[in-house]
C-alpha cells in the first residue's frame, strides 16, 4: 500500500499481489510488521511475531532486513517515497496552490485513520529513544522539508532571498502543525465529519498559502 500521488489516498501497489517477486514478498514482510508495531509498539512486537502475521520465516525476514531498525526505517523510507511522489506531482500542476491545498486535504484524511495514525506515533516515538533510528528518521524528514521547499517556492514566486526562505519555512512549519495535529488526535478520536474536516483543511491550508 502506499499514498497516491494524484489523490493523496492511499492505493494498493501492482507489486502487492502474492507471488509477484521478491519486492512482492518485502513488502508483505512490512506490512505484517507495520500491523504488530500499531497493536504492540516496537519493542513488544518481536521478529517471530511479524513472521507469523506475514506467514514467512523469521529467516526470510532476516533475508531483507538486519533487525527491526531496518524494518522500521524501510516503513518510514516508503511513506516519505510515496510523499515525494505526491510533491513531484504537485509541481508539474498548472496551479500549484489549488494542488497543494487538495493534496493536503486528502492527506489530512489518510491520517485522520487511527490505524496509519498509530504507526506514525509509534515511529516517532522510538526515533525519540533510539539513537539510530532518530538520525535516519531526522535525514527523512529533511529529504521531505527539501522536497517541500522547492514546491513552496513555486508558490511565492515574487519573493526572493531572506524574505523567500522565511515566508516558505514558516507556510511548511504551519502545514506540518495541522497535519501532524490531526494525526495526534486521530490516535484520541476524531469526532467530526471528516468531508467537513478535509474541506476545513484546505480553506486552513490556502489561507497560509495566499495570506499577504
């Protein structure tokens, strides 16, 4: 599975189906470890644990991945992958701004899901105890900051210099903040429409576009 970069939603990959190679089988081993990291966290989801849940050997995990670090970085290399896709897509858009603000709406709803939710925690939480886990989720997240920037860049095209990369920090800042909320809450309950929510997402998202 992975976000769509046309919708934002997520989509099943052709790759997913039983029996269709290597990345087939990889991919099912993270999904098995992606649903025991949301039910039991990373430390009490162990390495027989997720071969059960993928119905695979814990020595064909130990094929693909080291240790559960790999398996957590790999979970988190391909939601950033499946991210840069939906920034790669934004910016061939005529409009970037109504891109965006779509994008962001349909985001919002893939992590108003307390399932994704979960994990996402669930990762930020370990890269907060874990020295190694923390540098390689620090080095994603800038990879997707970067990414970020050259699409906000698009969007303030009038300003140059210090002014430019201050206007587009603080538009990245105030986006995170509204998404990553949502996936804090989504973890506590969201108790909303959530067509009302993604539309409130946008107007919010567009105001921090195209504010003066």
């Amino acid at each position: 599975m992975k976000l769509d970069a046309r919708t934002g939603l997520v989509q099943a990959e052709a790759g997913d189906a039983p029996g269709s190679g290597p990345g087939a089988r990889r991919r099912q081993i993270l999904e098995a470890a992606e649903e025991c990291f949301r039910d039991k966290g990373f430390h009490g989801a162990s390495i027989a644990e997720i071969s059960a849940v993928a119905g695979v050997s814990a020595g064909h995990i130990y094929y693909y991945f080291k240790n559960k670090e790999e398996i957590i970085t790999a979970i988190a290399e391909a939601e950033l992958d499946a991210l840069l896709e939906i920034h790669d897509a934004v910016r061939l858009e005529h409009n970037v701004v109504d891109a965006i603000v779509a994008r962001s709406g349909d985001i919002a709803l893939h992590y108003a899901d307390p399932e994704n939710s979960r994990l996402r925690l669930e990762i930020l939480a370990e890269s907060a105890r874990n020295p190694c886990i923390s540098a390689r989720v620090h080095a994603l997240d800038r990879r997707a900051r970067e990414s970020a920037y050259r699409s906000l860049r698009l969007v303030n095209a009038g300003l140059a210099g210090e002014a430019l990369e201050a206007r587009i920090a603080a538009q990245y800042e105030l986006i995170s903040a509204i998404l990553f909320g949502i996936t804090v809450r989504a973890v506590r309950g969201i108790e909303v429409d959530h067509a009302l929510l993604r539309r409130e997402v946008m107007d919010t998202v567009r105001h921090v576009l195209e504010r003066n």
